[in-house]
C-alpha cells in the first residue's frame, strides 16, 4: 500500500492544455473516484499515474517517491481497463499468472497467488475456462485477479463496469468494494457514472474541463456542494435550478415566486441567485406552492414527477403516491434549511 500524491499536475497537446494544474492527495489504503463528465480529464490523469500518458509539468508520487520519469512497470502498480484486455488463448489460470509468469516467478509463489486471488474472487471454477467461455462479469473478475496476483501498492480502475449490463455493474460494485475492504489496497478508480461514485469512494475528486471541482467525501459532496457544476453532476435525478434574485430576506424567482432562504444565506439585495432543490426535497402539501404537472413517472419506492415549478421544468420524487394527472396542478412546500444558493456570475456556493 502507498500514498498518491499528485502536485499541480499539468498535462499539454501541442498548445492545448488539457489539465490545469490538477492537485490531489491520496492517502494509504484510500479508495479514491475520478468522476467527471466525458473530456473532463480524468481518464487522463489515472494514465499519468501509470506512467502511460507523460507528464507536462508538476509531479506524481506514489509511495513518497516521484515517478514522472519511472517506467509503468516499475511503479508498482496494476491497472484494470474498460476492455478487460485478456489473453483469448490462454486460460483464466494463465491470463492471472502471466505477469509473474513473465517476472520469473517461482512456479510454486505463482500457484499460491493465482489460488489466492482465485478464492477472493469466485473464480476456482472456471480456471481451466477461456475468455470466450466466460460471462463479463466473470471476465471482469479475471482482469481484476491478474492485478490482485502483482500484490501491487496501487489499483488503478479504468471505467472496468461501462461494459456492464445495468444489474451486474450493480453487483460488480458491491464485488470491488468489498475486494477494496479484504485488501485495503490503496484504490483510484475512474467512471463517469456519479452513482458509481457515491456508492463506492471513500473520497470522490469531481472533475471539470481538466480542473479540479471539489474533493470530499461522497455525503460531503451531496449535501455542501461549492458550485453549480457539482451540484447538478451528483445526484441523481439531478438538483433543480431556479434563477431569480435575493431581496428582503428571500429568494424572488423570475415569475415572482417567493422563496425561503437557508438561514446561513449571506448577500446583498438584488444579487441574482439561483436557488437549488433536490428533487427529493419536496414535499407534497395543501395550500403550498403550485407546480403543474407535465409527466408522472412511478417507480414504485416513489414516484418521480416533472412539473412547472415558479416559471422552471423541476423534477420532485416523493415517496407517496401521487394521484394527479399531467395538466393537473400540484401543490408543494420547501424545507429551507435543506436549499442550496449560489451566486449566478460566479456559480459559487453563497448558502453557509
């Protein structure tokens, strides 16, 4: 296990930056989430750490040791990609005990940590299988193993679940966090599926445009998001936007509604704000504000409903049954303390 440190990292095309001074540090045995949009960087910046992609300027540090200029095989770490790259003519057996295969390992360690990983994984079964005879999930798990078996100081993840049908990427998480929890391992994963990230991370980096947004713990992230970009990347459905204005102690949005403020809103009168509410924040109630309904979507634990809400198409999930019809008004309340302000130039976070 080792630490991950990378110091104002910069990564150039040509004349095109692509990463801005990136800064993130990772402590031992942390499991770690790159999340972003696509293009954002962060594909980029795992590559750098496996010494794949060559650093601009700034640093990486694995270990307390800097490894710019360190061959990928040397810096002790394993990498699992999208793609699973196995070998089709070699057996799961094979495919796990290759690296040390090729490092001229004793036939008698290679055994032992092929029959270790194997046991960790699931995969005592099938390692006479070859690829093709194998389901992904199962091939992921052999990807997976090939790394366990290096016993490295560092994990790298490459997106390994996008492949996945929608039930098993929900099964390969709990797999690889659970792995992450046996090995403890120090883990830096990439996706850009933000679920991936809350579920999973002990500590998520959002990533925008090659810049870092925030760094935090994933409740940390979803409660006191810093601007607009993380608050409408985490959560999923994703936070609502209202635009208006701050004056006499509350929020006015365009078409006039009066909203309430969070008690730690700190501005000016006339500031232009945009006012964000989960859509789980909701609350169905008589003689509340009117929303209209455009579209019911019943999910069976709630139920999500798109409506019109003060001039702005928002989405609410409510836990009850919801009887109205689309073209049907609604009427529903919101808990101050749980909105979120930013500043409408800026992005930034204006409520404490």
């Amino acid at each position: 296990m080792a630490t991950v440190c990378i110091r104002d990292v910069r990564k150039r095309f040509g004349s095109t930056e692509v990463l801005h001074g990136v800064s993130v540090e990772i402590e031992d045995g942390a499991f770690v989430i790159l999340v972003g949009p696509s293009g954002c960087g962060k594909s980029t910046l795992l590559r750098m750490i496996a010494g794949l992609e060559n650093i601009s300027s700034g640093d990486i540090a694995i270990g307390g040791r800097v490894v710019n200029n360190v061959a990928p095989k040397e810096r002790d770490i394993a990498m699992v990609f999208q793609n699973y790259a196995l070998y089709p003519h070699m057996t799961v057996r094979d495919n796990m005990a290759f690296s040390l295969s090729l490092a001229g390992a004793p036939k008698s360690e290679i055994e032992e940590k092929v029959g270790r990983a194997s046991s960790i994984l699931g995969l005592n079964p099938y390692l006479a299988r070859y690829p093709r005879q194998l389901s992904g999930g199962q091939r992921q798990r052999v990807a997976m193993g090939r790394a366990i078996v290096r016993d490295p100081q560092v994990f790298l993840f490459d997106e390994p679940l996008s492949n996945l049908d929608a039930k098993l990427r929900v099964a390969m998480r709990a797999e690889i966090k659970e792995l992450h929890q046996r090995l403890q391992t120090t883990t830096v994963y990439v996706t850009h599926d933000q679920i991936e990230a809350m579920t999973m991370a002990d500590k998520i980096v959002v990533m925008n445009a090659g810049n870092v947004e925030q760094i935090g713990a994933p409740l940390d992230l979803y409660d006191r998001p810093n601007n607009l970009f993380v608050a409408g990347f985490i959560g999923s459905p994703a936070m609502n936007f209202v635009k208006g204005k701050i004056a006499d102690g509350a929020f006015h949005a365009v078409d006039g509604t009066v909203l309430p403020l969070p008690a730690s809103t700190r501005a000016d009168d006339g500031r232009s704000a945009v006012y964000g509410i989960r859509p789980e924040h909701f609350q169905l109630a008589p003689g509340g504000l009117p929303a209209r309904v455009n579209v019911i979507e019943p999910t069976g634990s709630e139920t999500q409903v798109m409506a019109r809400f003060a001039d702005t198409l928002i989405i609410a999930a409510f836990r009850e049954r919801v009887s109205a019809k689309p073209g049907e008004t609604i009427h529903v309340t919101v808990d101050p303390a749980l909105v979120h302000v930013f500043d409408a130039e800026t992005g930034q976070r204006i409520s404490r």
